[in-house]
C-alpha cells in the first residue's frame, strides 16, 4: 500500500521513543539463538479436506513478501516469486496479493499458484470500487453497505470458494483502516464521534469499522471456510493519532481474529524525513500486545524506500532483521515485505525494493538468511 | 546335366503339361499383385478430403472492418506546450537560433541511422538493401541489468564486417533493458556506486566497443529516478571524456519530454522547470542527442498517433528554442502499432502487416476514408476478429516524408529510422527526394508494391497460409490545408509555414495484399499444449504415456507414417488413452526440397495408415524441421499452403522449443521450457528418435511447474475451440471406402508379410541353434567312443567303382585301392559306363597285370546301371563302392568295413575329404566335407539317421542291396534312395571317420554348381519319393530328425538365403530392420562354432574354420541359386508324373 501520512506521525512517536532503542545493548548478550526453525521439510500444503490452515511457529518467523503485483496489485506470476526468492536467497513462506471487491471476484488463480509453489497466500480483500485510487472516501462497498447486507452474495461466493481451496489462507480484511487514506477508515464513518449511552465510551467510527467486520467474518465462517485466518491489519500508528482512533478501538475480539497485525514503512518518498526502525516497531508492537497478548503478531506489510542522501536503507534493513527476533517481540511471527517500486507523480521514484541498491539487498538478504526467518509454512489441520 | 529318360524319373512330366499351366498361374497371380500395389499406391495419393474444422480456416474471414470510432482528443498531442517558454532567456536564445538558421549544414551532410534488430530476419534483409542510404548502424548489443549492473554485450559479429564493408558507423545501443522489463536500479546503482565499479564499466564499455571498430555508443536509459541527476550527469560526463580520448563518440538516447530533466540536458532552468541543477548541461559534452519523435502514444497507451504532425513539430519547436539543432538526430518511426483494445495487448507490427490486416478485413471496401492526412498525417484503422476490438495506427513513406521535411528544415544534424524491416519501403525513395515531388513522383508514391514479404495476423502457434498477393494503391497530394502556427513571432514558425505549404497527404483507396500467415490458438494466458514429435518408440512413447496418464494430462503426438507403421499398437494407444495425434510425414524429410507429389505421398501414406490403424482421420500436420521459427521466405509457405489448401490440414507450429532431442541434460531441458512459457503456448519434446532419457525425466517436472504457475495444459483441440472429434474426425464408412480399404488392406499385408518374415526368423535360429547343439553334442559323443579300426573282422570284399570318361584319373584310383594294407579277400571291379575316352584302355593296362582287377563294360546307360552291373558281377557279400575319382589310403578298406561285423549294419559311410585343395572353391569345399557332411554322419551315426551313404566312399552288405532292390535309376541320388530304403529294411547305417578316402572336388563354380545342382535334385528326388518317413514314428531319428533337417535346412532355409541376404544390404543401406543383424550374428557364430569343432574332431587346423565366414558370402548364394534350379526344374516336371510317384515310392517297401 503507498501512504502518505503514517511515517508523518511514525516520526512524532518515533522521536519519544528513540531513548529506548533495545539495539543499544549488545544483541548477542543473553539472548539465545533462537532454535532453529522447524526443519524446512513443511511440506508443500495440498488443498484437500480436511481443510488446513497456517500454524503458528513456536520458534521463528515466517518471512514473506508482496512482488511488485502491479496497479491492482493481483498479477501474480511464479517467475516472480522465483526470480525474488533467488535475489534475496531465501524461499518465501508468506506471498502477499490483494483481491479488490470491485473484481468482484475470488483470486483463486493467484491462490493455487502461490500453494503450489509451497508458500501460503496473504490476501489484502480490500472493499473498495474502481478506480482504485486513495483518498476518494466510501463508494459503493462502504462499510455501511456491507452491514447492510448489500454484498453478502458476493462474500458468500468468496467464501465458499475459499472452502472449496481449502488450503490455509491469510486475509487481511479492510486493511490499515487507523488512517485516512483508504476508503474504510473509521474517520469516513463518524470517527471519533461518541456512540451515546456507550460504556465505556465507544466511538462510531471504529465500531462501524468493527461491526462490518464481523459481518465479513462471519459470513465466511458459515460457509465452512476455516482454512482462513484472520489478521486484524492496522497501520503501526494511526492517522490521527488520536484516542478515538487507536488499535484498541478497532479491536472486533480475540474471536474474530487469529492474527494482529500491522504495516510498517520507513521513508517512501523523497521529502519525507528518515525514521529509524526501532521506534516504528517498538511502540505499535506494545500497543498490540496490550490488546491481546495471546495473538501471534504478523508485521503484514513493511518497507522503505531509496534515499540515500536521507538515510542508509541497508542499516534500516538490517535493524529491522535483527528487531523482529529480538526477544522484546516474542510475539512477532511473521514479517512480508512490500516489495515495490513507483513513479510518482513529480517524475520522482519511490524505490521499496530490496535490491534498489547492492548494499540494501545484500543487507536484506543477510539479515533474512538467519534460521530463525522460517522459509516454508507448517501446515495443520483446522480444528 | 543330361537328363534321364526313364519314365519312372521323379518328378518327371512326360506331357509336359505342369509347367505351361503353373506358368499361367504365376502369371495371373504376378499381374494380381502388380495391379494390387499398384492400386495402393495410387490410394496413397488420393487424398482422403480432410474437412477443415469449421473454426480453424475462417479467422481470415472473421477480420472485420470496423467504423472509424470518433477521433477522441490525443492528449500527449500538446505536451510539448509544457516545455515552449516564453521567458526572457527563451527570446535571448530565439535570437541564437535566428542567425542559427541562417548558418549552413553540416559539410559532412546528414546523418542516417538505421535500428537494427537481430531477431527480426526482416531488419537484416532491409539493412542489406538499403545500407548505402545509411551512414550509421544501431544494433541492440549493449544492456545493463541486475541490482549489480552486469553489462550484458551480445554483438554479431557477421553485423560488424557488413558495416565495415559498407563503410556504415556503427554506433551499437546501451539500454536498460532485460527482455522487456526496463531495470533502472541497473544504472542508478552504478551512478551511485562507487567511482571503481564506475570505472571498470567504462574500461569494459570500451574494450567492447573497440573490438567492434564502433564509432561509438547510444545511451538510451529509461525509467530513471530523476532523483539521481548529478550523478547521472557526472557518470555521462566520464564515459564521454573515456570514449572521447578513445576518438569515439558519445550520442544520449532522449525520449521528449521529462528527459529533458531527468538528465538535464539544456542545462536551462526555463527549459527544464524545478531543475537546479550545479552540473554542466548534457548539451556540453555529449557528442549527439537522438530524440525519439515517435510514441506520442506506445503500446501502453490508449490508441492514438504515434507521431502526429503537431506534436512532432511541437517537440521540434522545443528543442530548437533550446538547443543546437546540428547536435540533434530526429529518430523517425517507420513501424505500426496494432492495439487490441478488448484485451489490451498491444503488437508492434510492420508496415506491410498493417496494410495486409486492413486489406483482409476490408477496411478500403467499407467506403470510410483511411488517409494519412491533415491534422495529424499518421495513418489508422478499425478491425475485429473474434479475439476482439483492434485500432491500427501507422506510419508510412507519406508521414515520414511530411517528418522528414520538419526535421531538415529544424536543421537537425540528420535522422535515424527506427527501424530496418518494419518500414514502408517508400521511405528509401522519399529519403532521396530533391526539391518538391513531381506529379510523376506522388503517382510513383502512390503504388504500394506487393512482395515476398510475409505479413503476420493473429496470436498463437496455429497457422494458416494465404499466398496470394495485390498491390495497392493510395492517391498521394500535396496537402492545401494548414497546419494553425501556435507562436508567429518565432522565426521556426514561419520556416514551419513554409514547410506547411506542400506537405504531403495520402488517401488509400486499396491496401496492398503481402503473403500472410494467420495465427491460432493462443488461448488464454494460462493454457498451454504439450506436442510430441517423431513417435511412436516401442522405448520411449509407452513410458511417456505412462506419464501423461499418471499426471492427467492429455497431448499431442505427431506421428511418423514409418514408425506408426512399426508400432500400430502404440498408436491405438495414444489415441485410446485420449490424447490427440498429428501427421508429421512418412519419413521425416525436409519438405522444402521435396516436389509436391513426394510430399503429398508422405502426408496421405501416413493419413491411410493412422486411419486404418485408429479408424480416425487427422487434420493436425507438423512440417518437420523449423517448426519453431516463423516462416519468412516465401519459400517456406509452399509446402504449408499445399499441406493446407490441397490436403485440408491444420498447420500446427511451435514457439517452445527446448531442443530436447539434442539432449542438452534434463535441468536444461526444464530450464529452457521456463524460459520460453512466455514465447508461446505449444511446447515441443520427442519422444522418438534416439535416446529420449532425458525428455522422460524432464516430463513430469515441466508438468509439474506448468501446474505450479498456474497453467493449465490443454489440448489442441482445447486450444482451438473444438471437440476432439472435429480434430480427428472418426471415419465415416461411406467416405472413400474403397480407398480406405485398399489402403487398409495393403498396409495390413504388407504387416502380415513382415510379420511373418520377423516369425519365421526367429523361428529358424531357434531352430538352428537346437540343431547345432545337437549335433555337437552327438558328434562330440561319436568321436569320445571311438572306433577300433583294428579289429580284427576281415571279411572278403569286392571294390566297386563305376567308371565314365576317367581316363585321368582311373590309374591313380586303381592304384590307391590295390594298395591297400587289407588283409582280407578283395577283388575290384570297374564298370566302364560307355566312356568315350580312353578310360577302357587304361583300366586294361592294369587288369593285365593285376588279377584282383576285373573289367566290365556297358553301354552307357548310367551310374545306377553301372552299379547294378558291377554289382550282379561281384562275389563277396561285403561290397566297398568308391567313385572312379576318389584315392584311397592304405588303411582305408580295413576301417570301412569293420562296422559290417555286425549283421544289422548294411552299410557304413566312409570319411570322404577333398584332395585337391588348389583353389578357393575347393578348400571351401574341404571345409564343407569336413564340417558338414562328415560332422553330420558322426552325430547321425550315434542315432542311427544317416541319410547317405556316398558313393564315393561306402561298404554295403550284398544281401541288402538286393533286398532293396539294387540301384533304382528314378533319382539322381541312388546313393541318398538306396541309403533311404535300407533305413525302411531295418538295416543299420555306420559311420567310420578313419576310413578316408580323398575325393577330387569341382575346381571351378560351374563344375561345383553343376555337381551341387546334381545332389539338390537328387536329394530333393529323395525326399519326395521318401516323404513317408518324414515324422513317421517307426523311423526315430531319421523320420524325426535328420530327414526335416534336410526339408527345413538343406533346402528351406537355403532357398530363403538371397532374400535374408537382400533385406541385410537394405539394412545396410538404409538402417531399416537392424533386427535381421542379430540374426545374421547367431548363423554365422553358429557356423563357426560347429567348423571348429569339426576341424578339432577331424584333427584339421582351427584356423581353418574361419574359412567358414568367406564361405557364407560365396557358397551360401550359390547353394541358394541350386536350390531354386531344382525347384524350378522339380516343377517343370509333370502332374501325371505325381500319381506315378505315388507308386514307386512302395515299392521297396514291398521287397
């Protein structure tokens, strides 16, 4: 996803925190090296019943990524995910792509593929019309309308095509919606006005957000489509960092998700400022845990961008391979990188590729080759 | 040979009435067969009127013109406008460019620089016509790729000494490009990058470009962060001092537009907006600009000009407020883009393939003007075919004439066409153009020439050929109308307006036709079929099939006629396990050197033999070799358009081709399937043709990986929309049933001909082995017992020799038998048979002196006669026979008769050996007396199944000859009849290996022919009149074993020698039935095993044996052509004489 606003904030927080940076002492000290990982013979998931979902390591993270899928983010291609695997040296346990309900469709194509080439599918299911552009508020797969009841053929049908894959499955519902930029923010729907007679006091916007939620969820579970998982996808800081508008809020109950999650971007564009990663990492990561300690954390999208005259992306990169095994964030279990690079609209570039420079992939590529970062999913049978 | 007249003679045919009607017979049956192979044949060129599946022939027709949709706004028409300043530092420079115009060219005149491409067969052919309108060459060699910036350098080195000879400049490319992906972290990491990596690029850049005598080189860096600008410009400045010290030139590829910025070219912050920028400009060190003035709209845009007048003129105007115009190349675009606009998939096409679509949709009949004309001079059109909605735009010899004249009157220093072989070929003449065109000139214009070139419509690997081609026509005029100025006070304007008076335009009132190949079957992004060529192999097809059916998928086979000949069964298989089958000719040769009759034999013999073996017809055909690359020469669509328009067949071509029968090793195999997928969607293996272990092993893992990627593997029917039985049409029984049935039946006889012939080979080596082991193990068992030849039985005897002209020889065969060491009685007589020569007189000489020697004389009236006389004249019981040739040693008698001690044997064989070894034939021979005939009786002996006793060596009882009735003169062999019937008397037959007698063998081929042709009819004589023993249980050995082997070896077997012999040289010549190799082997090692272990046996030399392998070659065809002399003659005998067989025959039995 390109945002603009996340890293604004990211770097207010980010400013409080940077005193308590854990890189500070020495990594290797008292922490023992993670086990490591469960052998890499997890095998390649076959969609059969009984249906099968994503366990949840004990030791180690899956490591994952989103490969430049194109303007809706869907063209997914086994070259790809090949020719990535060999730049970064490491098999990719998580593929992320995105299935927008203006397709009005299930992206099974994508999902057999990123299967049968033995990684697990991350979908973003994004509820939003043509033309996909950010920041054009509600169209006509609006929060209200899917409480309405208004696409529950089109969920229904996406869900029992989800059964009937029946290979375990990730979907991030209505991602990022602690910001402003996409058309299912809880700021669109109220935001932070008070729901009267709420005790505690409840805003509308977040419990729209969370009432469509588990509409979608629902109706998916009655279709029998327990091979998917969901994770609550928020961005690491809201937009506006407010109260009203914190993870917390959006939080639907330990029932409706299986993973928490969040994006995570250093610099994307050329005026930003450079935030280091320890801060972007650290507060939201606390703010999750103190939601729901019990919920494996999933850093469901993470990146940054080329600058070399704002900072070194390859020190960035290595921070972040060697923050989400510390033994502060025991509950990090997965990390998908966003893997992109765009023109924008001044003719400038945002590069998020791990290999806009030598120096970031071969960064990348150490800090992924650590055992901890598991390369193919284990497989267990729904319960 | 003289023929006996006695009317009891086997065989014989006293009317003479066999021969005249078997002849009739053979005849009739020889003409039967003549017209029966012929009539085949000619069913193998009749075709078999293959009806083309409804949807593969009429994409041709399914091309439709469509209305000219509204022209909507071109919205990169006005681009430009960003870029026009009108600030004061514009006017300073409008200025420079006012005394600029008026400056003179360049002395060293215009640049012209063609874009080549390698791939393109047609980029070379244009190059080769028109290299003396160019003076530079810009090959794609050069790319930078990967995040570590590899220089990827892929020069011809043919490209460079057809520049040097045509004293062309070549000025290769260096892009960003990895196969259509542009890589921009390539250059930028090497901005960035550290000054040594900087460095050691520059040094390889210029060590390749020297070695490739380039004048220089062409950056064209696309998608760059402008973000990077110094360093780019840093990064430019070094390679341009590098190449400058090196006398090259560096020349900057800029697509109008943010280039400007991104590389900050003018170096002017008016003409570049937001660049700040400490660098010097581009402008300063960079030796030419090439700007590319065309893709005003690009494959990845909606439809649109590709390089509309206005905006052409536009970007013009820019660069000339700006720049220096001499520094500026203007590249001209002389292609067509072809915009699917359902699918959007856009095809960069050629002029002629944009002329060819237009002509075969119709467009110049549906009455809308397609013209290249004002406002914006590019050609464009409307189509549909079945895939969806297409817009045309090109650009010919009128837009580039019209871009040509801006560019020069902007005084550009010259003009690059991009590219060679996708061109109007009128852009070659407009080039040359002085002054305004002429009447006659517009007319010339106006003629589209049709040529050889083939145009190219539709996607996919399924082709149809249409050959026919039509000029066409455009009315070129010098356009009237103006195009509106946008600023009149700069001065380019009013060189513009002049310009503007006589630009050209063009109506097309006829698009040309070119040669075109219509394209098929590509399916969805995610189908792809599976072929397989060359089957079916007994080896390698079964475990492909195995594979394919593990694996669930269905493919294709293109069939070999030959081999489904072979292999019938594998054929039925494929087909019933439902994969799909294609003709791939009979024999797999190069149909371009083939005539049209050989081709249409080659694809109808294999029709009828896949018809009669699946009872289904094919309209798939696969030309062999090249399948993969499309046709370009015209030469290579005949055999196409005759397999499609004569024969009614579906072409079937590839485009993913891992060259597997080259066995590059299975992970290539894979790899380059992987590499390929996106070329097309027919993948090519073999599974055919020598050792496919690596196509085997490669099969499942590119299934595997098809699956993987999401593809789905499909059949061609599949592919084309169609049932499989539209593809392989069962037969339908009323279509051609004679043909069919012809054909069927001739294939089937032909089968049951080899079939047989393949039975009976194995058949006979089994045979000859058992036989041979046999008899070794006998004789082995005889020559262990042994023989005391110096017992003591020492009866009286009489020698017997019948004499016929032997004046040579009798004294010395009289001489040998007198003396003898025998202790014994002995007395000699020779009958003299009527001899002409002095043999009488010879034998008196002796008889005077010897009173054991007797002479008898007789008119001639045979050697049974003279048997049976000299037989009647002796007196002892014991008679020894030799012939009047045959020496014998001293020892000989006494060994011969020892057997006789016992009552129950009436006669024992001799140990004949040939005495004369002076020639060739005759060693043969001794090697044959002692292998084969001596060898024999040893073994026989054991079994008591001796066939013969020879005359030439052999004691009999007295008592049973004449039990047997004495000589019979009805064969030619008394010796084989006599030997016969003491069997069916009960009589025993010995064998005494150390009674040797030396016989004198035939020393020429006509003697031993004549001698052998006496034997094999003799024995044939016997054989017959003997049948009855043959398997009857009363005669053990003989009638079970000795005399078949006789039928089945001496004679079966021999008289098959010349056709054995026949197929070995055609296996020889032509690799075919390799299997009759194995057979040949086991014989000949047989032969030998069996003459080593005579020669042991009969204390001969070992190395004698090989004599055997010679003999094969020699004596082998020889006894085979006797053979069939006695056949023959046995058959031009008489019916009547059969009955009369049928009588003789008992009487022995009855004596």
């Amino acid at each position: 996803m390109r945002f603009r606003f996340g890293t604004f904030i990211a770097i207010a927080a980010a400013s409080l925190l940077v005193a308590c940076d854990p890189s500070s002492t020495p990594p290797s000290a008292g922490t023992p090296p993670p086990s490591p990982a469960q052998p890499q013979a997890a095998s390649t998931p076959v969609p059969a019943n009984p249906l099968q979902r994503l366990a949840i390591p004990q030791h180690g993270i899956y490591t994952g990524a989103y490969i430049d899928w194109g303007d809706k983010e869907d063209t997914v291609t086994l070259e790809a995910i090949e020719k990535f695997e060999t730049m970064v040296g490491k098999h990719q346990a998580i593929v992320a792509s995105s299935s927008y309900w203006g397709e009005q469709s299930f992206p099974d194509d994508n999902l057999r593929l990123i299967t049968r080439h033995g990684s697990v599918p991350l979908v973003f299911w994004s509820p939003w019309d043509k033309p996909y552009v950010e920041g054009r508020g509600p169209d006509k797969y609006s929060l209200t309308s899917i409480i309405a009841g208004e696409h529950d053929a089109y969920i229904d049908m996406w869900a029992e095509k989800a059964r009937a894959f029946g290979s375990p499955l990730i979907v991030s519902f209505a991602n990022e919606m602690n910001g402003e930029w996409f058309p299912w923010s809880g700021k669109l729907y109220g935001g932070s006005t008070p729901i009267p007679g709420s005790k505690p006091v409840h805003f509308q916007g977040p419990e729209t957000f969370k009432k469509a939620y588990r509409h979608v969820v629902d109706r998916v579970r009655a279709k029998g489509a327990t091979n998917v998982q969901w994770v609550l996808h928020l961005m690491n800081y809201s937009l506006p960092q407010e109260g009203w508008n914190l993870a917390a809020e959006y939080y639907p109950g330990p029932d409706y998700c299986d993973w928490l999650g969040f994006s995570l971007y250093g610099a994307q564009f050329a005026d930003d400022d450079w935030t280091q990663f320890f801060p972007l990492l650290d507060w939201p990561y606390e703010e999750l845990r103190r939601i729901d300690a019990t919920k494996p954390v999933m850093v469901c999208e993470w990146a940054v961008g080329e600058f070399p005259t704002l900072g070194s992306k390859s020190d960035w990169l290595r921070d972040a391979f060697r923050l989400f095994k510390s033994p502060k964030y025991p509950n990090i279990k997965a990390c998908v990188y966003w893997h992109e690079r765009w023109e924008n609209d001044d003719g400038r570039y945002s590069n998020l590729h791990v290999n806009s420079t030598p120096d970031a992939l071969e960064s990348y590529r150490q800090g992924v080759a650590d055992p901890t970062y598991l390369d193919h999913p284990i497989v267990e049978p729904t319960k | 040979m003289s023929e006996p007249d006695r009317g009891a003679f086997i065989f014989q045919d006293p009317h003479g009435r066999r021969w005249p009607r078997l002849r009739r017979v053979l005849v009739v049956g020889l003409l039967l067969v003549a017209v029966a192979v012929v009539w085949f044949f000619r069913t193998l060129l009749t075709h078999p009127e293959l009806k083309t599946p409804a949807s593969v022939v009429p994409l041709k027709k399914q091309l439709k013109a469509a209305i000219n949709r509204t022209e909507q706004d071109d919205p990169n028409a006005i681009n430009w406008q960003r870029y026009y300043s009108e600030s004061k530092s514009a006017q300073d420079r409008l200025d420079k460019i006012k005394r600029q115009l008026g400056k003179t060219p360049d002395p060293k005149g215009e640049i012209r620089l063609g874009y080549y491409v390698e791939w393109d067969p047609n980029s070379r052919a244009s190059l080769e016509d028109h290299a003396s309108s160019l003076t530079h060459l810009a090959p794609e060699w050069f790319s930078l790729q990967g995040t570590d910036s590899r220089l990827i350098v892929e020069p011809n080195p043919h490209l460079v000494s057809f520049a040097s000879a045509h004293h062309l400049t070549l000025m290769p490319l260096l892009e960003n490009l990895q196969g259509n992906t542009w890589q921009p972290e390539a250059v930028e990491n090497l901005a960035n990058g550290t000054a040594d990596k900087r460095s050691r690029f520059i040094r390889d850049l210029l060590a390749q470009l020297r070695s490739m005598k380039a004048g220089g080189v062409i950056i064209d860096w696309q998608q760059l962060d402008p973000a990077y600008r110094d360093n780019y410009s840093d990064f430019l400045q070094q390679i341009s001092d590098a190449l400058q010290k090196a006398g090259m030139e560096l020349w900057f590829s800029v697509a109008p537009g943010e280039d400007f910025k991104t590389f900050n070219i003018f170096g002017d912050p008016d003409a570049q907006p937001g660049v700040k920028s400490n660098r010097p400009a581009l402008e300063t060190f960079v030796n030419r600009f090439v700007v590319m003035l065309h893709d005003e709209n690009s494959e990845t845009d909606a439809p649109g000009p590709i390089a509309s007048q206005p905006w052409l003129e536009g970007w013009l105007k820019v660069i000339v407020q700006y720049a220096d115009p001499d520094q500026w190349i203007g590249v001209l675009g002389a292609y067509a883009y072809d915009w699917n606009t359902t699918t959007k998939k856009t095809e960069t096409i050629t002029f002629k393939d944009a002329m060819s679509r237009a002509s075969y949709a119709g467009v110049d009949a549906t009455g809308e003007k397609t013209e290249t004309g004002p406002p914006r001079f590019n050609g464009q059109y409307q189509y549909s075919e079945p895939s969806g909605e297409h817009t045309v735009s090109f650009l010919d010899a009128i837009s580039f004439y019209n871009h040509l004249r801006v560019v020069r009157a902007a005084e550009f220093g010259g003009i690059g066409i991009t590219r060679l072989g996708t061109e109007d070929p009128q852009i070659w003449d407009v080039m040359e153009l002085k002054g305004l065109p002429t009447p006659s000139v517009l007319k010339a214009l106006g003629a589209i020439k049709a040529g050889d070139s083939i145009t190219n419509v539709g996607r996919g690997e399924i082709v149809t050929v249409d050959t026919s081609r039509e000029d066409g026509a455009r009315v070129v005029t010098i356009d009237s109308t103006r195009l509106p100025p946008t600023r009149p006070d700069d001065p380019f304007e009013a060189t513009l307006a002049e310009v503007h008076k006589s630009l050209l335009r063009a109506n097309y009132t006829d698009f040309a036709t070119y040669p075109i190949l219509y394209h098929q079957g590509a399916g969805g992004e995610h189908e792809v079929a599976i072929t397989f060529d060359d089957g079916p192999d007994p080896e390698w097809t079964p475990k492909i099939l195995d594979i394919l059916r593990a694996k669930g998928v269905k493919a294709c086979f293109f069939l070999l006629g030959s081999n489904c000949e072979d292999y019938p069964g594998l054929v039925q298989r494929i087909v019933a396990e439902g994969h799909e089958i294609g003709n791939h000719t009979y024999s797999h040769r190069n149909l371009a050197v083939m005539s049209e009759w050989q081709m249409e034999l080659e694809l109808t013999a294999t029709q009828r033999l896949i018809e009669s073996i699946t009872g289904r017809s094919t309209t798939l055909f696969r030309p062999p070799y090249n399948a993969d690359s499309n046709p370009t020469d015209i030469a290579e669509l005949a055999p196409l358009r005759l397999a499609q328009e004569q024969l009614g067949y579906t072409v079937v071509l590839e485009k993913i081709d891992p060259q597997d029968w080259a066995r590059p090793g299975t992970e290539e195999i894979i790899q380059r399937v992987r590499d390929l997928r996106n070329e097309g969607n027919i993948i090519l293996l073999h599974d055919a043709g020598g050792d496919r272990s690596e196509t085997v092993a490669a099969l499942p893992r590119i299934i595997d990986y098809l699956h993987t990627r999401g593809d789905r593997i499909v059949s061609l029917s599949e592919l084309l929309g169609m049932t499989r039985d539209e593809l392989m049409p069962p037969i339908d029984a009323s279509h051609q049933p004679l043909e069919r049935f012809v054909a069927g039946t001739g294939f089937r006889a032909w089968h049951g001909i080899v079939g047989f012939f393949w039975a009976f080979m194995i058949f006979s080596t089994g045979l000859v082995v058992a036989r041979t082991l046999l008899v070794a193990w006998l004789a082995h068992r005889h020559h262990r017992t042994g023989i005391d030849s110096t017992a003591a039985f020492q009866p009286s005897v009489s020698v017997v020799i019948a004499a016929f002209n032997e004046g040579k020889v009798i004294q010395k065969t009289l001489r040998s038998v007198l003396g003898t060491d025998y202790a014994g009685e002995m007395e000699v007589i020779v009958v003299n048979d009527g001899s002409r020569d002095d043999t009488a007189a010879k034998i008196g000489e002796f008889a005077a002196t010897e009173p054991r020697l007797r002479l008898v004389r007789q008119e001639n009236r045979g050697k049974a006669a003279a048997l049976r006389n000299a037989v009647a004249q002796s007196r002892h019981e014991i008679i020894v026979f030799l012939d009047a040739d045959t020496l014998f040693q001293p020892c000989t008698i006494g060994a011969l008769v020892q057997p006789l001690a016992h009552p129950l044997v009436g006669a024992v064989s001799g140990n004949a050996r040939v005495g004369n070894l002076r020639t060739f034939i005759a060693r043969f021979q001794s090697l044959e007396y002692i292998c084969g005939f001596n060898l024999d009786r040893r073994a026989y002996t054991e079994w008591n199944c001796i066939t013969v006793v020879p005359g030439a060596i052999s004691a009999l009882r007295r008592s049973a000859i004449s039990a047997a009735g004495g000589f019979s003169d009805d064969t030619l062999a008394e010796d084989t009849d006599l030997t016969l019937t003491l069997h069916r008397l009960g009589y025993h037959i010995e064998y005494a290996p150390d009674a040797v007698a030396w016989t004198e063998a035939p020393e020429s081929y006509s003697g031993l022919a004549k001698q052998r042709f006496r034997w094999a009819f003799g024995t044939m004589q016997c054989l017959w009149k003997h049948r009855d023993l043959v398997f009857n249980p009363r005669f053990g050995a003989l009638g079970w074993f000795s005399l078949p082997n006789i039928w089945f070896m001496q004679i079966g077997l021999v008289a098959v020698t010349p056709l054995v012999d026949g197929i070995l040289l055609w296996s020889l010549l032509f690799g075919h039935m390799a299997g009759v190799w194995y057979w040949f082997a086991i014989v000949l090692g047989l032969d030998l095993f069996l003459a080593a272990l005579a020669c042991r046996m009969d204390g001969e030399r070992l190395h004698k044996a090989f004599l055997i392998l010679p003999m094969r070659f020699i004596y082998r065809p020889l006894l085979a052509w006797v053979i069939w002399r006695s056949i023959f003659r046995a058959f031009k005998g008489a019916f009547v004489a059969w009955g009369k067989l049928e009588r003789t025959a008992s009487v022995p039995s009855r004596a």
